[in-house]
C-alpha cells in the first residue's frame, strides 16, 4: 500500500471509519519525498531508538523503520490504532503507544521502550502543540536529535537571527539546549486534507552541554522579562520584572556593565549577553 496516495490513503481510512480531527491538526502526507527526506535528515541508523509524534496512517514511521533500530510511534487518537495495525503489520520494530506526548513520562518511555539505542525524535508534529511539545523534549535531556515537521512560521522563529522580526524568547529557548537549523520546506498541497499555511522541517541537534555557563532557570527567567513586552527597551522590560529587587537606576548601571547601550531591546541580545545579564542580576527561580 502506497501511504502517501491519495485514493488508498483515502480508501484506507474510509475502511476504518476515520473522520479527521480539526481538535487535533491532523494533516496526512501525500507526497512521497516528504516523509523520505524527513527520515533522511534525521541521520539515523540501526543503533538509533525513534520517538515519533502523531504518526498518522504510518508513512514516515515506515521510512523511519527502515532507518533505525526500533521506532515508538505516540499516538492519541484511538480511531487510528487500527490504521496503524494494518499498515505497520510488517515491522517489527516499530511499537504503537496510546497516550498524549504531554501527559506520557518520557524518560520511562525512553528506559522502557527503546533501551539500548540511542534516542532521537523524528515527526510530523500538529501545528497546535509544537511550542510545548519541544520545550518538553528540549528540556527533558533523553534525545541526541530533534527532527521534526512544524509550521514554517514557527521554524523561522527556531531559527531567526538576534534583531529580527522572528526572533524570541522560544529563540533563545532551542538555541540553549540545540544547534537548530531550518532544512527545508514542505508546501500546503502536500497533505490531506492541506493546511492553510506552509509547512518547513527544522533539526535540532540538541547539545552536549549548554553554550553558556549560567543556571537555565536564571537566564530564562531574563530572556522572558526581556520579551514579555517586547516594544519596550530592555531597560524598560526589565525595571517591570523585577522592580521588587533592583531600582530603574541599578538596573541601567547593570546594562551598561554588559557593555550595552541604554536603549538596547532584548531582541537585539544573543544567548551570551543574556547569559551576562543573568549573572550579574543574580535571578534565582
């Protein structure tokens, strides 16, 4: 069975009595080069154990199986599990798991399920859980690699340059925990039903240790004082957060020993100016 054509892919889920779900961003690939070259960014071989998110009707589990060792396939809708019956039934390395990503432990997930492998993650990840999704993996520590599938505004957002539009806190987030880099993008007319918007697939290699030696919850927390109003300058931004600690005056004085001028806006700031900020104001969680 082809899983990226259209008249099976239908065929197949009018079987099982499948109705799509807005609720759940549920988007199916019907271009076979997608879910190729997904699995191909991903870099994985036989030693490698896969989290997959929202697998669909399979088509990039498939090619993700014949890559890696063993691939764990997170499913939520229970409408789809025996879709996935049918059209995994002839791997045996790859294991369905009902459940929410956001609810599932994941480091037992990891001990359980893919023991023995190293773990990446590869997805097609719906538009409306990606940000939580990755923060969670991100931060969880189990995975060698992110590579997933998200809204191209988004990706851009992973990826943007201090100072421009599309640059954040969720910026500064990824960056922290992975070198990210933006491969390429996959158009609206690629799935069913199509989505109203383009789509671009982002890798995230996620680091050895962090790029700046400070506490994340310290730096985090200045990053997010910093955005939390973003047309505001920094010094600005900042007298808000923290006007309980520090007056405006001090807080200035902070900003010009990082060596930035007073009217300076967070969004012009890289990891390691934040990192200093952090430092220097001491912020505990």
């Amino acid at each position: 069975m082809d899983l990226t054509n259209i008249q099976e892919v239908k065929a197949l889920l009018a079987r099982h009595g499948f109705r799509f779900s807005k609720a759940l961003g549920q988007n199916f690939l019907i271009a076979d080069w997608v879910p190729r070259d997904i699995a191909d960014a991903a870099g994985l071989d036989k030693s490698c154990g896969v989290v997959e998110i929202g697998p669909g009707v399979g088509c990039l589990t498939r090619e993700l199986a014949q890559r890696a060792g063993k691939v764990v396939a997170v499913e939520l809708d229970k409408s789809l599990l025996p879709v996935l019956a049918e059209t995994l039934a002839d791997f045996d390395n790859v294991e369905i798991v009902p459940g929410d990503v956001m609810k599932l432990d994941l480091a037992a997930l990891v001990a359980d399920r893919l023991n023995g492998f190293t773990p990446h993650v590869c997805a097609n990840l719906p538009y409306n859980i990606t940000t939580p999704v990755l923060t969670k993996l991100l931060e969880s520590g189990l995975f060698r690699s992110v590579t997933v599938m998200i809204q191209k505004e988004v990706a851009q957002r992973i990826c943007a340059a201090p100072g421009s539009a599309d640059y954040g806190a969720f910026t500064l987030l990824c960056r922290y925990y992975a070198d990210c880099e933006l491969l390429f993008d996959v158009p609206a007319g690629c799935f069913l039903p199509a989505p109203k918007v383009t789509s671009a697939v982002v890798r995230l290699a996620v680091r050895d240790t962090p790029p700046v030696d400070v506490p994340p919850e310290a730096l985090f927390k200045t990053v997010r004082a910093a955005f939390g109003q973003r047309r505001k300058t920094l010094l600005n931004a900042l007298s808000s957060a923290y006007s309980n600690r520090f007056s405006k005056d001090e807080l200035r004085q902070v900003i010009l020993d990082c060596g930035l001028p007073e009217s300076v806006r967070g969004e012009a700031l890289g990891l390691e100016q934040f990192a200093e900020l952090a430092r220097k104001l001491d912020v505990q969680p």
